[in-house]
C-alpha cells in the first residue's frame, strides 16, 4: 500500500489501515498537553463546539481531527454522485446571522464539494484552524479519577489531557467494509464509498461492480454508469427511491428566504424532523382514493424528503396505511423500469420509510441501461465470495476491474467506540454498549463524568436534519459547561436511573412505530453481531419537543445529573442544582 496523505484502493483487510492513512503524518511521542476541552472530529459538529467554547466562553479547546482537512463527512465521502439530501438553505449553521445572509447554494442538494467550500469558508471565517490538529486519530480516551481529567491518545503517539472530552465523531463515519470470504484476492482495484481517492477513479471501459444499493449506492450508481463499460449492481434490499429532483436554486428564492431566514430558523427547530416538512393531519386510511393520489403526486412532484416526512400522519405507525403509500412507490417502479423482471426484483417488501429514504436522480432509469445488469440476492443468489477476478453469486462468476463497496457504516456507535473511551474504575464503553448504547437525553453517559457527545446515540442525531441537532447539542452543552464553570462545579455526569429511564423512553416510543420491524442501520442490523436496538430518537413532538426538554431538564438545574465540585476538603458529590 502507498503512503500517501489520501486513501487510495486498497485490499478490503486493510480498511482500517486506510481509514489511517489520512494520518500518516507520524510524530515521536509528545509530552501531554492541557486544555479545557478536547474535541474530537472537524465537521460540522466540531468546529461549532470549537467556536462555542473558545469564542462564547473564553476556554482553551484543541480539536484533533483524523483527516489533513475539516469537513468531517464532507471530507471523507467523496464519490461519485455524492451530495446532500436536504435541502441547502437549511443544511448549514444558522447560529451566525451573517453567515447565512454571505453564503450562497447553488442548488437545491448540493454536490460534497460545495459542502466542504462551505465548511472550508466557516473554518477561515470563525478562524478555527489554528485550534485543529489535523492527522490525529484518537485511538484512547480514558478518565482519572483522581484529577477529574481525561487523556486522549493518538495514534500519532500524542497525548493531551483535558478536563472536558466532547466526541464529534458523527454519525456515519466508520465505514461497514463486509467480511465476504475472497475479499482479499481481488486483484482488480476495490473501493469503499466512505473512503474515496481525493483524486477520483476513472470508471471509462472499466467492468465495475456497486455492492450495496442504499442511499450512497442510490447517489453512485447513476454516475457510474455513464462511465463504465460495465456496471453490475449487487443489491442484497432494495430501496425505495423518491425522486430528488435537484436543480439551480433562484436568486429570487435565495432572496427570499434570506429575508425570512429569523421565520425558517424558527420553524426547523420545532419541527419534527429538522425540516420545513410536518406530517399532514389526516390518516391515509381516512382520505378518498382520489384524495391520496393528488397528494402522493404532489409530494412526488415537489421531489425530496416531503414524501417520506409530510405524508399522511399514520405512515409510520400504522400497516394498512404504510401499505397504501408502499404501493404507490412500488407502482412508480413499475412504470419506471422496462423490464418488469428486473423492476419486481427492485421492489422492496418491508414498510416505505423505515429505512433512510434515498433520494434519486435517474437511479431507477438507470436499470434501462444496456450496460447496467442488477444481481438481486433473492432471486439471482447473494454474493458467495469475492474472486481474485470479480464476485460469484447465485452459483456463477462475474469478472469486473473495480469493486466499489457501498456497503454503509458501523452507524452512531462505531466511531465513539474507536475512541476506546474508558470512564470510571477504567470501565469500557465499548464493553459497557455490547447489547446496545445507553446515554442520556444521547448527551452523556453514567460512569463517564464530563464527556459529551454532538448527536450521540438515543439523541433524535442522524433521525434529523443532522445541522439542526448538531447546534442543538453544541448549544447545550456549551450552557452545561458555563453553567459549571458559574457553579465552580468540576464534573457533571447522569445518574444510572436517569439513563435507564431515557433509554426506556426511547424503545417505548420507537416501539409504537413501524421502524424496529424492518432490519436496517437504524437498529444496528446491518452489522452482523451489533446488538439489535434502535440508536436514534423519534419523540413524539421530534427535534422540537427533544429540544424542549433538553432545555427544561437544564431549567431544572440539570435533573437526572450528579455534580461533584473539588474543594479543599476533596470532592463533594451533589444531585443536580444551580
Ligand atoms: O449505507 P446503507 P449507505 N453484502 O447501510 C448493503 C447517509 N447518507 O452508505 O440493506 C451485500 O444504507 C446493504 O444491504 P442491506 C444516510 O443517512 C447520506 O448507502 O443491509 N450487500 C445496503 O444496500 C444513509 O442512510 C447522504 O441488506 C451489503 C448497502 O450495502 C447512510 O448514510 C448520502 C453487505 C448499505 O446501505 C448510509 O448510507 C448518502 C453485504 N455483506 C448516505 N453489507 C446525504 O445525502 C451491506 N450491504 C447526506
């Protein structure tokens, strides 16, 4: 393998060492060194926390970041078709009013690389780079009982203590490379999604491979194939895709929103899902034929999340009304696709909206392509082993030169655990979150006093427009910690029983949806091993009522957190109150 700054192709065994590779930057052991606060991960969420703690409370803060560049998500996830799926003037930081008013989309879901320009201009504007040590990967993160700090380690051989730890670490970040027996004796080149060459892969007279059909294979595929000679789509579940219907945004609109910017902001932080959308107030079930058409087509029409976060309000709890809307997207295959084989084996079983919605441009048409071919598991046989000249499935061999792995991420839990977090009495979280995470309000954890995480697990995190909870989060945390420091109060962490009582919440709210009945990344099923339990939140008011109580536990002087404050005398230990 080469040694360059950025992922090249690489053996699949060697994943791990390519997510490093981005680290090569080697450095001798370094002496510790002390701040406030040590952040880990420059994407959306670390650079506001930077901001939030250096600029609004006047600490010291180091962020340490894996990559030689902020961006986080934006950094890394550089394929082919890759771009937001929500819409740009609210996937952004609205903290900043000027900010807003200077920066303008150019389209409705912009490309990776206007979202890295953008974070790029954020990290020049609030002038956070000279806070971010870039090419650290922290690989140890343990707490010392007796100075109430924490050392964080990297894999560079550097060490920094600091009395407050706040993982930015991101939802989808450490990439799913599948153990599928071969995979190592390819000797064509092999890609993961999440970890694309920054100078691109030239994909012309190329037989290709996509394994893995979720929203990145859905963005991919399209691109794909208009390069390649070849392109064979290995899909193990289908998708339903409901049209993004992208385009140029217009400055009218621009000027607009930019007027209204105070309105929007307002309406996404008590919204449901982060988003501009609210589920209408009528059951499917309740509404004439002719009614759900004309709904189904506008929200069809319009393109975008609308379909799957304002549709008819019992979507995602009742069946008979999920498979009112199922069908109408299975239809819209159907008459999509020419080859009615080929669409039924693109038509998807499980209930319409319990796993993430892709968002699509010409996916659907792609499989009209003469040179496109779809390998479903079910029918055509799932994959049995990689080759050292391509993949058999089904019993036959199919030969390509590139194998791209599209195969998603160890989601919510997979990064923080990389971390090697170790809190009180040395207690591991890794192991502590073997049959699943637990963290109250998706903040903070019982045993690991003054560690925070941005959009953490059983917080509403990647179930949300994710900008939206990300300030949600930087913002309460930021209060949390002033809050201490007004207090003198040296570390906050949950009670035990606070915790089991969120975690009961969650599943008992999650429960009365549809979604744990489909296996899916939301539930950890796409990691064989990973504990089945749901890792995000679905309140019953969403990011608006999450919010809200956030912000009444604080009011209440921060119920359901212990504080201990260090005196002469030694440490005193206090249920929460201001
Ligand atoms: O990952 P996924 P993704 N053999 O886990 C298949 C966000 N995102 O990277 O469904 C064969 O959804 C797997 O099959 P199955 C977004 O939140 C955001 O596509 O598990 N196939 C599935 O088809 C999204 O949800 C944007 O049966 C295997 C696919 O690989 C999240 O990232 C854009 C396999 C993985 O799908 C993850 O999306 C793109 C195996 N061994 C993504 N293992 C934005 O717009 C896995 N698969 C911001």
């Amino acid at each position: 393998m080469s040694n360059s700054q950025t992922p090249t192709a690489f053996t699949p065994s060697d994943f791990s060492a390519v997510q490093m590779r981005e680290t090569a930057k080697s450095s001798d052991r370094a002496p510790p060194t002390h701040f406030d606060a040590v952040i880990i991960g420059a994407g959306f969420a670390g650079m506001y926390m930077l901001h939030s703690l250096r600029d609004k409370l006047g600490m010291s803060a180091r962020v340490l970041e894996a990559g030689n560049g902020v961006g986080g998500t934006w950094y890394w996830n550089r394929y082919p078709g890759a771009r937001c799926d929500t819409p740009s003037y609210i996937y952004c930081y609205t903290f900043d009013r000027n900010l807003l008013q200077e920066w303008e989309w150019s389209e409705r879901y912009p490309e990776q690389d206007e979202i890295l320009r953008y974070l790029e201009h954020c990290a020049d504007r609030f002038d956070l780079k000279p806070d971010i040590d870039f090419g650290k990967r922290v690989n140890s993160t343990v707490f010392d009982e007796t100075t109430n700090r924490w050392t964080v380690r990297t894999e560079q051989g550097d060490a920094y203590t600091a009395r407050y730890v706040i993982a930015a670490t991101g939802c989808l970040t450490a990439g799913n490379m599948p153990k599928i027996k071969g995979i190592d004796t390819f000797k064509g080149r092999s890609y993961h999604t999440s970890r694309w060459p920054h100078s691109g892969v030239d994909f012309t007279a190329k037989r290709v491979a996509v394994i893995g059909t979720g929203a990145t294979g859905v963005q991919a595929v399209p691109i794909i194939a208009q390069q390649a000679k070849q392109l064979t789509v290995f899909q193990r579940t289908p998708a339903y895709c409901v049209p993004a219907r992208n385009g140029k945004v217009d400055p009218e609109v621009t000027k607009a929103r930019h007027a209204n910017y105070d309105q929007v902001i307002d309406n996404i932080r008590k919204s449901f899902f982060g988003f501009e959308l609210s589920f209408m107030p009528k059951s499917v079930l309740e509404a004439t034929q002719e009614e759900r058409e004309r709904e189904f087509d506008r929200m069809w029409d319009q393109g975008g999340f609308e379909f799957w976060l304002g549709n008819y309000n019992d979507m995602f709890f009742d069946k008979r009304a999920n498979d009112i809307v199922s069908d109408y997207v299975r239809g819209k295959i159907r008459s999509t696709v020419n080859d009615p084989v080929v669409a039924e084996k693109l038509i998807p079983s499980y209930a319409y909206g319990t796993k993430r919605q892709p968002l699509d441009t010409n996916y659907y048409e792609t499989f009209n392509k003469r040179n496109v071919l779809l390998v479903d598991a079910k029918t055509d046989g799932p994959i049995e082993e990689i080759t050292e000249k391509g993949i058999r499935a089904g019993g036959k061999e199919y030969e390509f030169d590139i194998i791209v792995y599209a195969t998603g991420f160890d989601a919510m839990t997979g990064a923080l655990k990389a971390l090697d977090i170790k809190g009180r009495g040395g207690r591991s979280l890794t192991q502590l979150w073997e049959d699943g995470p637990a963290a109250y309000l998706g903040v903070t954890i019982a045993g690991f006093p003054n560690l925070f995480m941005i959009t953490g697990p059983q917080s509403p995190s990647a179930f949300s427009n994710v900008p939206v909870s990300i300030e949600q989060h930087v913002e309460w945390i930021t209060e949390c910690i002033a809050h201490m420091r007004r207090n003198h109060l040296t570390t906050i962490e949950p009670t035990e029983q606070a915790q089991e009582d969120w975690g009961k919440h969650v599943i008992d709210l999650v429960s009365m949806t549809l979604v744990p009945n489909t296996d899916s990344w939301y539930m950890g099923a796409n990691i064989p091993g990973k504990a089945h339990k749901f890792l995000a939140y679905i309140g019953p008011e969403g990011v608006g009522g999450y919010r809200r109580h956030c912000d009444e536990v604080s009011a209440k002087g921060y119920e359901g957190f212990e504080f201990a404050s260090q005196g002469q005398g030694g440490t005193a230990r206090t249920m929460a109150a201001e």
